[in-house]
C-alpha cells in the first residue's frame, strides 16, 4: 500500500507534534505517524502500578552502564511524565566537547529560544505552583535546604486543576495534566492533520525530485509513505535507530548518527528523616515534590530535588538497607521491615540531575534492535563520586541516616558498577555546524521548484531541507524563567 503525502510526521510527542501543529495550520497535507497505541487521554489511563498497563506504553533500552526510557504511545512521553516544564538554563548551551566545540550550534542558545517557551508555556498552560500546593515531601526538602542556608525554586507545571493524585506517570485520568493529548494533536487535526497509530518506520529512501518514501509496518502489513518533507520527531532512541537502519539508502547520512546522547547524570541518595524534621509522604500528591534547588549548578553544575518513588519502582529496581547495618541476611530479615514501615513518612530520596557530557550513543544489534553503549571516562566516575559526597553531606548535616541504595539489573542481580538511569534522554542526531561534525552531511542542492507547481513552494521558500530531525523538548537540566 502506497501513501502519498505533502508532510509526514514520524512520532507524535514533544518533538513532533509542535512541527506537525504549525505545517498543517499554514496548509500543508501533514500526515503523522505514531509506532505505540492509540490513547484516549478520558478513557485509558489508569491509576495502577500494574506491569501489564504500564510496559504497554512504556519501553527500554539498557546496558551495563544506562538505562533509557521512553515511550511508545499516542502524545509520546507527555502522557506519561511528571509534567514539571522548565526552561534550559543558559548554562546549557555554553557546554563545549573534548575539542571546544560548542555542542550547540552557534545562533542556538537560551535568549533565542525564549520567545518560543512562551508560545510552548502558553500553549500547555505551564504556570508556577502555588506554595501551598507543595507536596509534603517538597516541603521537607526545602526546609532542610533551608537549614543549611541554600536556595530552591517551586517548580513550574503543565496542568490545569491538578489535585495531586500521584499518578502523573501513569497517566492523568483527570486530563489535568497537559499532555499533547489536549492541545498540540487535536489542534494539528483540526488543522487537517491526519494521525496513524501503531504504525512503524523501518527504513527512509530518497527518491528523485528531492522526495521520500518511507517504509513502515503495521502489524503484518506493509505501508509506504511518500512525502516532500520528512520530520523525524521519534525520539533520541526512535530516530537513531531509524536512520542507522536507513544508512544503506542514505549515503549522506554522517558517523555522527547514535552518538551524543545527553542522560542528564542522575545521582540518587536516601536517608531516614532527623527526628526534629516533620513527616514527608512518599506516595501522595504530585509526582514531583514541587521544589528544586540550583544552589549547585554553577559549582557542580547541577540540580537537586527530592524524589517519590513508585513502590513498584522500589521493588523492581533497588534494593534498600540502613547504612553500616551487615549485609546478612542479605537485604531481607527484621531490619528491612523496619525500614520498610518508615518509608512512606520518614524517608527522604534526594536525586541531582547534571551536564555530563553526551557520552552515550546508540548501535544496531544483529537483530536491528537499538543497544546501548556508554563510553565510561574518569571524569564521570568523578563527577557521580562528587555528586554522590554532596547529597550525603546534605542528608547528614540535617541529621538524617543515610540509608544505602543497591540497583539491580533486569535480572534481579546487584549493578556492580556505576550506572544512571533517566527519561531525560537527549541527543543522538546532533545538529552541526559543520559536515565533520554533525548527524549528516550535505546532499545536492535541490534544482529550484517554480512557484506555480507546489502549492508548498508558494507558502514557504525552498530553502529549507527537506528532512528534519526535530529536536527532544528534554535538555539537560531545567531552570527558573529568569536564569
């Protein structure tokens, strides 16, 4: 089956979506595609930690030393994150690699970006929470902040009546939490904008006339699309394991492909609460505890907040014992169910999130699967040693006891070296500034297109590529609007 369209759209999340909204609204054909379901934002979240429901939209890559995640589902991962919605910092876009480079492009910084956060604030009803609205554990957090004489910023949200359920990342049955679900996509089909789910993208192939056919899958059937103009909006995992698949019928594609991924460095460290500090509550309202410090982002180049995890998160992922306490019986026995019955209202998790360098990158397994590689250097084994020493040092001058966190793998066995994990993900098609340095490298330049052919060529001049890797809304690490 063959499809002809003026725009296709691979994925519909942060990326996508924004592009896929303004195309059709200036008139183009604007076909999306979408690899995970079709989700009815009053109808298909669930308040569960049930496996079933959540590994249906939620998906995975890991290593040794990584792990990804990410979703698969209508709206992307806007369906399922924590609706906290910050700008970079400007410090963000100063980063420079090994050789100096900026790992921006030049032109690309914060000062640029802010009046297009206004549209994007303005368009997911993004707005400060308000001090009362600060869930128990944010309020403890920055009150021990506080204590030690450092700053915090309540955080700004996508939401419009959150009631603070807790359930952010399972989805909002109450549709207050803004997901894609409720502005950009309904707004791109009122444009004219079509959707298909659970459509796949295997392989892009240039066609003469400065065209693309893309081969895609649903189910057992075999679709191609043929557009003018291809944005790939899937996502630092989806798109790179796109084009490494397309590399064969894409010569022009750059060695730059998979590589650079930025994982945001998430350190994590837990404690029992001082006995002079008030109950924190792990499991109600939002999902994220309202506050977050940049006390550390110039020195440390950090962030800290403090976390809630969800106890299927705490059963399947770590392993926790109260510092010094022996190791038999292993992590189970009387001990842990005392530190079990404290943990809704006296444990406190801090995690800091930071700019490590992009040093993550993405492979194509013999099965075409994405695996994970990252390239593990002494400056950040340092940095997750420096970070961890800080959020101690917090816990421990606020009097708290510092509980010990083990990860384990997907096996259930103990991570023996240092690992992140994040959602954060971002990169793995680097925009450049030069060929020998970023995700492709020049084709031909196109043959001018008379205005009187292409109703496209008489809404926008033909000088815009005519493939585009949208780029994730996840940077780094989040700021104030003022920073």
């Amino acid at each position: 089956m063959i499809r002809e369209t003026e725009v296709l759209v691979i994925g519909t999340g942060f990326g996508a979506a924004a592009p896929a909204l303004r195309l059709a609204q200036a008139g183009c054909h604007v076909t999306m595609i979408e690899k995970g379901p079709r989700i009815d934002p009053f109808k298909d979240f669930r308040q569960t930690s049930d496996p079933q429901y959540l590994l249906r939209y939620l998906k995975g890559v890991s290593s040794e030393r990584l792990s990804l995640t990410f979703a698969e589902a209508l709206g992307g991962g806007s369906g399922f994150y924590e609706m906290v919605s910050l700008r970079a910092p400007s410090r963000v876009f100063d980063q420079v690699d090994k050789a100096g480079r900026r790992l921006w492009p030049a032109g690309i910084d914060r000062a640029t970006l802010n009046p297009y956060y206004d549209i994007a604030e303005q368009m997911l009803h993004v707005n400060q929470i308000p001090a009362e609205l600060v869930p128990k554990t944010g309020q403890v957090f920055a009150l021990m902040m506080k204590r030690l004489g450092y700053s915090c910023d309540r955080a700004r949200y996508a939401e419009r009546g959150c009631i603070g359920s807790g359930f952010c990342v399972t989805g909002c049955i109450y549709a207050a939490k803004q997901s894609l679900l409720l502005n950009y996509l309904p707004q791109a089909v009122a444009a004219g904008a079509t959707i298909e789910t659970d459509v796949e993208a295997l392989r892009i192939i240039p066609l003469p006339g400065h065209r693309y056919e893309v081969r895609c899958r649903r189910g057992r059937d075999a679709i191609t699309y043929r557009t003018r103009i291809l944005v790939l909006g899937g996502g630092t995992v989806g798109t790179a394991r796109l084009l490494l698949a397309s590399r064969e019928t894409m010569p022009f594609l750059g060695e730059h492909v998979g590589r650079h991924i930025a994982f945001n460095g998430s350190v994590k460290a837990a404690a029992i609460l001082a006995d002079d500090l008030p109950d924190g509550d792990m499991f109600t309202g939002r999902t994220h505890p309202g506050m977050i410090s940049y006390e550390f982002l110039e020195s440390h180049g950090i962030t800290i907040s403090a976390g809630k995890a969800m106890p299927l998160q705490l059963l399947g992922g770590v392993r926790l014992r109260m510092h010094g306490k022996a190791r038999q019986p292993d992590w189970w026995g009387a001990s842990n169910v005392e530190l079990m019955q404290l943990y809704r209202h006296r444990l406190v998790a801090l995690y800091s999130m930071g700019l490590t360098p992009p040093a993550a990158r993405v492979i194509l397994g013999p099965d075409g699967a994405p695996e994970l590689v990252l390239d593990m250097s002494s400056a950040l084994t340092k940095y997750y040693k420096r970070t961890t020493e800080l959020l101690h040092s917090i816990l421990l001058r606020n009097g708290c006891r510092l509980v010990d966190v083990e990860f384990v793998d997907r096996d259930g066995g103990a991570r023996e070296h240092v690992a992140f994990s994040t959602a954060h993900q971002v990169g793995s098609c680097r925009m450049r500034t030069a060929s020998a340095t970023g995700s492709s490298t020049p084709r031909a330049k196109p043959s001018p297109i008379p205005a009187s052919t292409s109703a496209t060529a008489r809404r926008f001049p033909l000088h815009w590529p005519s493939i585009r890797v949208s780029p994730s809304s996840r940077t780094p690490s989040g700021s104030p609007r003022e920073l």
